[in-house]
C-alpha cells in the first residue's frame, strides 16, 4: 500500500472501493470522538482531503447541519463515484465531492473552519506536500486534523537481526 513514488497503488479497484467504506464504519466511533474534542460547530465549512467513499463526511455533515459546508476530494474515480452515490443516498445536501488533488486543491486559501486527512500521508506520502495544502486551506485560527497511524512504538520482541525483514 505505502509507495515512495508519492501515488496510491490501491486506486481503481472495486475491492478498495469496499475496503474503503467497512473502514470507514469501523473508524467511525474514532472520528466522532476526534471531532468531539476538537468542536466543529453548526454552520462550519469542513474539507476531508483524500475522503475515499465514506471518509468522515457523514459525522461533518452531520455536525455543521444545514448552514454548513463539506467538501469531499479525492482523484480515484471509483471512490469518487462511491462519495457520490453516499452522499445522495443519505440526503446530505450540504456535502459536495470534487475531485481534485488533494496535494494542490487550487480551492482558495483559509476558506475551511476545518482541514481533515485520514490515512493518505501513510499510504501516500509527501507529507509536506500535504501539509502545506491543508495549512493553506485552513482559515486563521481554525482546526488541521490528521488521523494516520502511528508505528513509532511498535516493537518486535527479540529484534530482528538487520537485513531481514
Ligand atoms: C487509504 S484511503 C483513505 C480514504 C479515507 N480518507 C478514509 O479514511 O476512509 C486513501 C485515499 O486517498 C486518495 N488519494 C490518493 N492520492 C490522492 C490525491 N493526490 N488527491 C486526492 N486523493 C488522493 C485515494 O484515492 C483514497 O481514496
């Protein structure tokens, strides 16, 4: 999945596409706690870069209500298609997918309350890149989330002798 080319090697495939959406229900009960303690309050514009099928654009929707904003991108159109039919599925009016790439949106500059990325730095790479492009779309004062995993505790008991593995 990880590749040091700065592209996504699961793209395309009707098997993402599923992986994409269970993952997105597992993580769910995470993405509201994360949201809970960051507030996101009615009327707020949110962007989910790199949202996949599902992302957490239900919970933002959800939570900015009818006067506010979600905006979903992704470039797969698989997953963008997936978005989209999600979206029309479950009402939610106040969610837009657009597919563009996440590394350089061209969106303009501070127009989001929040910037959200779950598991695209990972996968993906060129953090600061990505990082760039979310500090640039947040407004001042505003909220950068980042949900990715983080491996720098994990520990193989006894080491692994160098050159394996
Ligand atoms: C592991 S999935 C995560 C999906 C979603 N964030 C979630 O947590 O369910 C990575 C997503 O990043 C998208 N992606 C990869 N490169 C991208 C880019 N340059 N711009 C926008 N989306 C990208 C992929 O198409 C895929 O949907």
């Amino acid at each position: 999945m990880s590749t040091s080319g700065g592209e996504y090697l699961l793209a395309g495939g009707a098997a993402e596409l599923e992986r994409l959406r269970l993952q997105a229900r597992v993580w769910e009960p995470e993405a509201e706690a994360m949201l809970d303690r960051v507030g996101i309050a009615p009327g707020a514009h949110c962007i989910d870069l790199g949202c996949g099928a599902l992302g957490i654009l239900g919970p933002l929707s959800r939570r900015v209500g009818p006067s506010g904003r979600v905006v979903g991108v992704d470039v797969d159109a698989k997953q963008l298609a997936g978005a989209r039919a999600f979206v029309q599925e479950a009402g939610l009016s106040n969610v837009e997918i657009l597919e563009l790439d996440a590394y350089r949106t061209g969106l303009p500059a501070q127009a989001f309350d929040l910037v959200h990325v779950r598991f695209v730095f990972a996968p993906v790479g060129r953090d600061g890149e990505l990082l760039r492009e979310m500090l640039r779309l947040v407004r001042p004062g505003g909220i950068v989330a980042i949900q990715e995993p983080d491996a720098s505790s994990w520990t193989c008991l006894p080491p692994i002798p160098r050159g394996i593995g």
